[in-house]
C-alpha cells in the first residue's frame, strides 16, 4: 500500500493545501465549544452583553473562512486523486502492455480487468476521501481530547481512558468484520457462477429439461447468501449502539463529576459544556471512524491486487543488440532442434523439432489436439522464448531481430477469431495503421469476405461488437485473416481459421492466397482437403516431427496418414487419390 | 462523500415501489415492529440532549445534587434504551430486507429458466448477470439501511423541531434560518453535478469497456505488436475520465462543506443570539445547550435524506430493471392447450416451414419441405449463413415457425408442450457446454436417474472411457468452467456419452465434428454410429465421410432447399452438391 505513495509525490503541492485547509476546518470545529464556554462564562454569566457580540462575529468569521478553505480543498484533492489515478492506471495498463505471453498466463483476464478498473478506483476515491474527510475523524477525535484536557484536565481524563477503549473495541469489530464480508463474497461469487453458468447453457438446460435441477442448484446457493449475509449484517450493526452507549454514559459521568467540581468551585458552568460538547463530537467522529476503517481495509486489499501487476517481472526481453540489418525479408523459417515447454509446466510440448520452410512455400501442420501444433506457431512471433534449439527467419536467429520488427513481419490468425468493437473498416485496419480502403478492400477480397460485406446495410462502415451486428463464426474467421492479409505479412500463420468455412470458400480462399501473396503460410488444420493443397505437410504426434512431405508422399508412405485420410474420406478418397 | 455506483433514474417509480412494498408484506409483522424501534430510537433521541440541559439548568447552575442524582439515573435508562431500541430496528430490518432480496432473486432466476431461447440471444449475459447482481445489490443495501435512515431522519426531524419549537420558538426560527440556504446551496450544486456525473458514467463506462474488451484480446495485440497504439487511446479515454471526474467529484465534494459551513453558522447564531436572549433572561443556559446539540441533530437529517434520495432512486431503478426480466413473456405461455407428445418413433416432417430472426427483410429460411423416417441420419450442408442451424432452432422450437408446420409422428409440434417434445431430443451441440462438476455427474446429466453402470456404459459407447480412466480421479475428477485439463475433443466426447445415456429418438448435431484432431475426430465419428443407430438423427457437418453415409443429404443456400437427396443421387444430378464435392476432392481443377 505504502508503495503506491510514490505516486502521489508530483502532487505535493496540491496534497499539502488541501490538507492545510483540512486542518483549518478542524481547527475552527474544535474551537467552537471553547468560543461558546467563552460566551456562556464571560458573557451570559457576567451579562456582558460585548462579550457575546465580540466572540458571535469571531465565530462568524471563522466559520466562513472555513467554507472558503473548504471550497480549495475540495478541488485540490479532488485534483490529486484523479491525477494520481490516472498515473496509476497509466502505469498498470502501460505494464500489462509490455506482459509476454506467459505473463499473461498468470492472470486470469477477468482480473487483469478488475484490477485495472474496480481496484484503481477503490485506491483513488480512497485518496480523495482522506483528503477531504478521512483525516477529520482521528484528528477530531485527538483534537477533541487535546481540547477538553486544556479546559479541565480532571474532567477530560475521563475521556482519555475511555476512547483507546472504544477504539481497541473498533479495530476488534472491523477485524471480525473482515472476516465475514470475505465470507459473504465467497457465497456470492458461487451464486454468481450458478447465474453465469445458466446463461450461457439455456439450450441444453433446456433440452435435457434440467430446470427444476437448476432452480435447486440455485436456491441452495441462494440461500446460504442469505444467511451469510444476514449474519455479516447483524453482526456489524451492534458497533453503533454499543459505541452509542459508552459514549453516553462517559457523558453522563463528566456531568455528574462536573456538577461536583463546579459546587466546590473548581470549574464553572461554560467549561462543563464545552466538554460535554466535546465528548459529543467525539462521539460522531469515532462512528465516522469505524466506517473509514472498512474502508481503508477495502483499499488496502486493492492496493495488494494492483501492487501484483506492476511487481511482475516480464520474462520475455526484446532483442537487444540491433546488429541487425534493415530490409526486406524472404520468409525463409528454419526450425532447428528446437524444445519447448510452456514456463511452469513439466512436459515439453516441443522435443528436437527440426524442420525448414522455404520463402513462398504453402506447409500444412496436422496432429492431434495437443501434439504442439499452435505452441510451434506461437514460437515463431516469439511469444515465448524456446528452452533449447535455434529459430531462424531467413538464416537469422529470433532473438537477434527487435520484437516489433519480427512481429511486423508475421501476420497471425489464432484459432478464435478476435474482433474489437469498431467499424469493419477500423478491425481489417488493425492490421495496419494507415492502411488505405483500396488495401482494406483488396485483402477482403482474397479473404472471401468482400462480398459478405458489401451486402450490409453500411458496408464497411458498419459497426461490430456490442452495439453493431454480430457476424457467424465464418465470417469472424474470414474478416481476422483480412486483418492479417492487410499487413502483407511475409509469414502468414493459419491456425485452424477455416474449420468454419464450407469446403467451396476454403478452396477459393487458398487459391487466393497463393495468387495473391508472396509469402510463406503455415497453416493448422484437420482437414485433409485442405493439406492436399500445401507444398509440404508436416506431421505431428506428442510434439515429434513424426512425418515431412508432400500428399502423395505421405499418403503412400505413412500408416497413421493413411488413417486420417480413411476417416475423412472414406474408402473413396484413397481411391481417388491412386488415380490422379 | 463515498463513491457513488451507478446511478439511475427511475422511469415511473410508484408500481415499482409498490412490487417491492408486495415482498416486503412477506414480513408484515417485522416491518410493525421495525417501525416501532424506529419511533421508539427516534423519541429516546431526541430525549438524551433534552435531559442534558434540563440537567445543566435545573441541577447544576442551581447545585442541586441529589436532583441530579435522579437525573442522570433516568438519562441513563434512556441511553440504554436508546441502544436497545437501534440494535433491535437494525437487527430487524437486515433479516426482512435479505429475506425480500432473497425472494426477488430466486424469482429472478426461476423466470430465466421460463424465458424463451430469442430473449437470451438478444442480449448480452453480462448484462443480465448485472441485473442480477448490480441491481439487486443496490436494492439490498437500500433496504438494508437507507429505508430505516429515512424514517428515522424524518422522525428525528419531525420531533426535534417539535421540541425546539416547545422551548423557544424564537431560537427556533433563527435556526431554521439557515434552511433556505441549505436549499439553494444544494440545488445549485446537484444542477451541477447531475451533468456532471452522467458525464462521469459515460466516459468510464468508455474507459472501462475499452480495458475489458483490449485484455480480453491481448494475445491479439502482441502477436500483431500493436501495444503502442492501445495504450495510445487508452490515454485517450483515461484523460476524459478524469477530466470529467475532476469536475463531477469537485462539485459534490462542496455539499459536506456546505453542510459544514451551516452548521457552523447555526452554532454561531444559537450561541451568539441565543447568548443574548439569555443575557435578557428570555431562554436559559440550558436551552442555548439543548439547541446546539439539537441544530446538529437537525442539519444531520437532513444532509441524511438527500444522501438516502439519491441511493434511493438508484435502488428503485435497479428494481425496475428486475422487474422488467420478471414480465417478460415467458416462453410456455402459449402453452395452455398443448398436448402432451408421448411416445415417438422419431418421424419428423417440415411443410413449408418460413421463418426469419428479423421482424422485415429476407427470411432466413423459406419453404423448407422435407421429411425424415424415423432412424434416418439426414445430413444439412450448405454454405455459411444458409439456414442450417435455424431449421434446428425450430426443430427443437427454441424459435416458432411463422408459416408452415413442423411434425413429428405426425403430430405439429406447436400442438404440444415443448418440454414434452424436448424431452425426445438429444444435442450434441458445437459448444459442448459441460457444468462445474465432476465427470460423472456431467455425464448423468442427460439422465439424472442413470445408474452408475449406466453413465461408464454411455462413456464406452462415447468413446470417452479410455481418457477419463487416464485422468487422476478418473469419474470424479472434477471439471472446471473455463476448459482446463481435458482437450476440446474430449469434451465433445462427454457431450457425446451425455447425449448417449439421455437415450433420445430424435438427435440433433450441430457441426459438432469440425474443431477436433483428426485423431480424436476418427473416436468421436464411431462414437456418432453408436449414438445415431436407430435413432432420427439432424447433422449439420463438413466432413465428407458424415455426409457421404447420410440417408438423405439437404442443400441449402439463402434459406432454401436447393437440392436434396442420397450422396448417389446427388452426384448424378450435377449440380451445387456435385461441384462442392468435387472442389474438395481436387482444388480447383475439375477433369
């Protein structure tokens, strides 16, 4: 938490008037009682009617100049909490920016979210409010004692025994507190993931008729938010009167040892009520106090959350030495007995893959589901580093050319078609900045969406994601490779990003592409049609090249190709494939 | 000033009260009693700073002590009942109030499962999750707290004014004094920050949905190295929020200054004017003190109800939104006359079956006339977009046909109810959508009455035995929501054996093949023979092998039927299908 201060350090200018002001404000509440003891004494006592006049218009005054610096403080902590959250946020999203692949591994992105949002904001209202109230509470409540003592020490100590007390009996109740409402978000989150889980499985909840199941499910869940809740609550709310009750009975003593001091003339009437004032205001600061507690508590706990993002190491540096020549690149790769393991795991996914894929050529990668297919796609933009083995684009090694200048090279479309809220236009362009309509339209063409797209109301201005259309899973797939066919990449990454697509689009799509552009594509896929096209296939089986060659080959060589073909195409295909 | 969540307002907010006020009669007997407490705590109150100065006039400026004595003995059975009678309100209340919460979200939750498939599709589950929990949070806290708050604010108001005026009325009016500017000052204010705060709301809501939506496709940004650009218009939107946030936070933080300042003020001129009537013997020592606790004891409430207001509006909106969930129509209202389908050999028949998801323009599936005899495997092929995955919708009446009828034995299906109909179908949809839970009672959710024996015999079936013994717990190992441990594939073969033990006559598969190894997909497709034996069976897939062993294969394009038929048949023909299978078999060329 404390670790966060620094960046309030730019501000400190601004950190130290509210808080002069803030200190103003307090000065003018506690001389108040000491300014009416004055008035009743000198004034009502001695029926000096000047007196009252004299101490009314201080008063006056006071409590204007008060409102004044009031007004200041409010805008200058207002000021601080806003910039500092904005530094803070900066810094956050700045780091989650820079996070490799395995960073990001490590935070689910539902709380990368969260931290970003809900918890910097917990932070930065946090700060407002000690700039503005949080401080007047203790300080109040110091100040108040400090007072009473210097009116009339016998009477105060009273006070000075009593708070600590209350206090310890606050920080207790906070503490239990904590507990319970940790509790309560646990039963709620359950709750929640009853809900969650329903939305999204309407259909088959409804079809296998689970409902009466689901509605179980839930009231049991339910319920025990009830109950948590409900004793959290009740728990909680005892603070107050308990608080309520010593306080007023330490009045009730300062009166009654008041009227004694006052018989025996040691005290006189006014300063018994200043006191009594006192205790009064003491009183609502310490209720005060017990919520800011909750909240600093709550703010703390979000500080934590947010001090794990920027406490992150990033594991993957960019290249350090530019030895590295500028200018255009082939698109040669080299693969050359390269192992890797995703960081934190055990098994390799990858063990001595050895393999070249020349500039221009069309490779097909087939295995089955965990066999390392998309792990070796994710290596070559190097998104992880490899445990052993070289990786070469045109004979030079990975780690030897800067990231953004590898990265501009490759042009990656991942199994799940990503799209951002925006114009059509606006996502192909994310593929490149400034990329002109012709060149939009151009890539659209050869992804096999042009059509698709001219057909909407808006055409390529029409609004995706939250308010806009929503496309099928095709037309997702088709739309992310216009975005990487955009940058004309001189690698281009297929994962898997036709198995939405009929087999006539298919065809058409990797027709375009060999037409269209010169560059080495790599594509994932299952389908046997679509690895007929390739200039050379490579087989995969628990992260070993276990086969390399073209359709023919394969298909006459290899036992477990033959396999595949047999269970795509029936006896027919091999059939098929024996006559051309 | 805490942070204020987001606030809405209220459309028309009487019937919404009143539906609450409805579960709040649940408890009718605790909301009397509550309210008792209330004017109970409110009167004790407004008692202890009237005694205090009783006690400074009568007894302490007189040296009465044993007056005193009694006295205090009296203030303190008031401070003890005065704590009683909060705690008893509080404790109450939170037990009504979490009841009726309780109540609205079990309601909430029961007509979710009563809504038709269309509402889920129009929206997003992230806003109705927020209706759920955002709304009813805001409702529950309401009831909580705020509905006491106000009452008692009222209360106390009603009753220290009262004995203000008893005491001195003229001190009373110097008080009330202030009111007007505490009117003006507020107004002032809250003209500006309503501005302000919906400004607030929109620019972080931008912000917000900016950061959900670029984390949520980070791996997107980097592998394309676009960083620098989002953190660009990250700034963008960051720099707008705190602008319009400095501005909104600004302006409300005056309202406690404003406060603050009255108070002052009202201290000032009970001490100071109070202090001179006093002089003149008018009001005593004893009331200047009773009047001061009692101006504080007056702008506190009052600061309280216009907190409260808002919170208030905000949870009557938040209702309103659960309400609107509530009357939606529910997906069985048409049902009063439907029948029962019991016993089906799986015949289904489409007539001229019209549909389309939009109120005008084209439809998405026209004419569509087909009929399947009863364990047939039909296979729908077409491209993207052609109507496949709608002629499934209304097969199993997620959607209802606008023209044309649907039969199954030849009974329409929009005669009977659509759990009995349901209640004859399996899925094996394209997301396998498997529950928290263990593998066992994944599986067992296709029937909930299988025996043990039953959910390993439909895992054999479904090819999904041999895994799920290679895993740890095997049948126990537990699955979590987010796909973690097993492998797409073996997810669908769990859907699969689901499907299989569920033992249905009518099976429907939505391109449930086209994401898995080649492997896996070779499990999976002997998996499917087993499951579609005897059984009518709706398969939307790509694989040539499926399509080809089909008993009837239907094209669609734009909605409509263009060619139908065995794989034999269709060959013959020449025609879309003829080309299709031909451009898969050998790329472009043909000859």
């Amino acid at each position: 938490m404390i670790k966060l201060f620094k960046y309030l350090k730019p501000y400190q200018l601004f950190i130290g008037l509210a808080l002069f002001f803030l200190l103003v404000e307090l000065g003018v509440e506690l001389v108040q009682p000491l300014l009416m003891a004055k008035i009743i004494d000198e004034g009502i006592m001695q029926k000096d009617l000047s007196v009252v006049v004299f101490w009314g218009s201080i008063m006056m005054g006071m409590a204007l100049f008060s409102f004044l610096g009031g007004i200041v403080n409010s805008f200058a902590a207002s000021h601080v909490a806003q910039s500092f959250g904005y530094d803070v946020r900066k810094r956050l999203f700045e780091k989650v920016q820079a996070f490799s692949f395995s960073n990001l591994n490590k935070f689910a992105a539902s709380s990368l979210i969260t931290r970003l949002t809900n918890d910097v904001t917990m932070i930065q209202s946090t700060v407002f409010m000690g700039l503005r109230i949080m401080l007047r509470a203790p300080q109040m409540v110091i100040g108040g004692v400090v007072m009473a003592l210097f009116v009339h020490v016998q009477l105060a100590l009273i006070l000075v025994i009593m708070i600590p007390v209350l206090v310890f009996f606050l920080v207790w109740m906070m503490k239990r507190a904590m507990r319970l409402f940790k509790g309560v978000q646990e039963r709620l989150d359950q709750v929640n993931g009853v809900i969650r889980e329903n939305l999204m499985g309407t259909r088959v909840i409804k079809v296998f008729l689970r409902k009466d199941h689901e509605v179980k499910r839930f009231a049991a869940a339910s319920d025990e938010l009830k109950e948590k809740t409900t004793a959290s609550l009740r728990f909680i709310e005892t603070t107050m009167p308990v608080l309520m009750l010593i306080m007023n009975g330490g009045i009730l003593f300062i009166i009654w040892l008041g009227s004694e001091y006052i018989s025996t003339g040691d005290i006189q009437v006014g300063e018994v009520v200043a006191i009594v004032n006192y205790a009064m205001r003491i009183t609502t600061s310490l209720s005060i106090l017990s919520w800011l507690m909750t909240v600093v508590a709550r703010a703390k706990a979000s500080a934590d959350r947010v001090n794990d993002i920027v406490d992150t190491e990033i594991d993957l540096l960019d290249a350090k030495e530019t030895g590295h020549i500028g200018g255009e690149y082939e698109g040669k790769i080299q693969f050359d007995s390269v192992s890797f393991r995703y960081p934190g795991s055990e098994a390799l996914v990858l063990k001595n893959l050895s393999f070249t894929a020349e500039a221009r050529e069309t490779v097909a990668i087939m295995g089955a589901t965990g066999a390392g297919k998309t792990s070796l796609f994710q290596l070559i933009p190097r998104l992880f580093d490899i445990e052993s083995g070289y990786i070469y684009l045109d004979d030079e090694e990975l780690t030897h050319i800067p990231l953004h200048t590898l990265r501009k090279q490759i042009g990656y479309v991942p199994q799940e078609a990503v799209l951002f809220s925006g114009s059509i236009r606006d996502n192909i362009a994310w593929g490149k900045e400034e990329a002109s309509i012709e060149e939009i339209m151009l890539a659209a063409k050869h992804a096999q969406i042009h059509e698709t797209i001219m057909q909407l109301p808006k055409q390529y201005e029409t609004t995706l994601g939250q308010k806009g259309i929503n496309l099928s899973g095709g037309q997702k797939q088709r739309l992310s490779i216009a975005r990487a066919l955009v940058r004309n990449p001189k690698i281009l990454l297929l994962d898997d990003s036709t198995s939405a697509l009929d087999l006539k689009t298919e065809g058409k799509l990797l027709h375009a592409l060999k037409k269209g552009y010169s560059c080495t594509t790599l594509i994932i896929t299952q389908k046997i049609s679509t690895a007929m096209e390739a200039d050379k296939i490579l087989l995969l089986d628990e992260g070993e090249l276990v086969a390399i060659g073209t359709y023919a080959q394969l298909a006459e060589t290899n036992a477990l190709y033959q396999k595949i073909i047999q269970s795509q195409f029936g006896k027919e295909g091999l059939r098929f494939e024996a006559k051309s | 000033m805490r942070p204020k969540a987001k606030m809405k307002k209220p459309e028309n907010w009487f019937p919404t009260v009143k539906r609450i006020w409805g579960y709040l009669r649940e408890r009718e007997k605790g909301i009397v009693f509550v309210l008792l407490m209330v004017i109970v705590s409110s009167m004790l109150g407004l008692l202890g700073p009237y005694l205090v100065g009783v006690a400074i006039d009568e007894y302490i400026v007189t040296k009465d002590e044993s007056g005193l004595l009694l006295l205090l003995c009296s203030l303190l059975g008031v401070y003890v009942f005065y704590s009683l009678s909060t705690w008893l309100q509080n404790y109450w209340m939170i037990g009504i109030a979490q009841h009726t919460v309780y109540r609205m979200r079990s309601d909430l939750f029961y007509q979710f499962q009563l809504l038709p498939i269309s509402f889920f599709d129009k929206r997003k589950h992230g806003e109705l999750m927020s209706r759920v929990t955002n709304d009813m949070e805001n409702v529950s806290s309401t009831l909580n707290s705020s509905v006491i708050q106000i009452f008692s604010s009222v209360l106390t108001l009603v009753g220290t004014i009262g004995v203000m005026l008893w005491l001195s009325p003229l001190l009373t009016l110097l008080t009330l004094t202030i009111v007007p500017l505490m009117f003006y000052g507020m107004k002032w204010i809250t003209n500006r920050t309503g501005k302000l705060f919906k400004e607030q709301q929109s620019s972080i809501g931008e912000l917000n949905g900016f950061i959900e939506e670029t984390i949520s496709g980070q791996r997107i940004v980097k592998t394309f190295s676009q960083e620098e650009k989002v953190i660009g218009e990250f700034l963008e939107r960051s720099e707008r929020y705190k602008r319009s946030s400095f501005w909104a936070q600004s302006y409300s933080g005056l309202i406690p200054k404003l406060m603050n300042l009255l108070n002052n003020l009202s201290f000032t001129i009970i001490a100071a004017i109070g202090g001179y009537l006093a002089l003149k013997g008018v009001v005593s020592i004893g009331v200047i003190v009773i009047f001061t606790e009692y101006s504080r004891q007056f702008t506190r409430p009052l600061n309280e109800l216009a907190n409260q207001f808002n919170t208030l509006l905000s949870a009557i909106a938040g209702a309103e939104r659960v309400f609107e969930v509530l009357d939606e129509r529910e997906e069985a209202q048409d049902e009063k006359e439907a029948s029962v389908l019991r016993h089906v050999t799986g015949k289904v028949e489409f007539e001229q079956v019209s549909f389309s998801y939009e109120k005008e323009g084209h439809n998405t599936i026209k004419d569509v006339s087909f009929h399947a005899n009863p364990g047939e495997t039909i296979a729908l092929v077409g491209p993207t977009g052609a109507g496949k995955t709608t002629i499934i919708n209304l097969l199993s009446r997620f959607y209802e046909v606008q023209n044309g009828r649907i039969m199954v034995d030849g009974q329409d299906i929009s005669n009977v109810t659509r759990a009995s109909l349901r209640s004859h179908m399996g899925f094996v949809l394209q997301d396998s959508f498997l529950f928290q839970g263990t593998i066992r009672e994944n599986i067992r959710f296709g029937r909930l009455e299988a025996s043990d024996a039953e959910v390993v015999e439909a895992a054999k079936l479904a090819n999904a035995h041999s895994f799920i013994m290679k895993l740890p717990d095997q049948y126990d190992t537990v699955l979590q929501q987010d796909d973690s441990g097993i492998s797409q594939g073996q997810r669908q073969l769990l859907s699969i054996a689901r499907a299989i033990l569920a033992n249905p006559t009518i099976l429907i598969l939505d391109e449930a093949t086209s994401n898995i190894d080649t492997i896996t997909e070779v499990k999976i497709q002997e998996a499917l023979e087993h499951l579609m034996e005897g059984r009518t069976s709706f398969v939307i897939a790509h694989r040539l092998n499926t399509i080809q062993q089909a008993d009837q294969i239907l094209v669609l394009e734009k909605g409509r039927i263009i060619e139908k038929g065995s794989h034999r048949e269709l060959l013959e023909v020449k025609g879309f299908y003829y080309e299709l299978y031909h451009s898969q078999l050998k790329g472009d060329k043909i000859g």
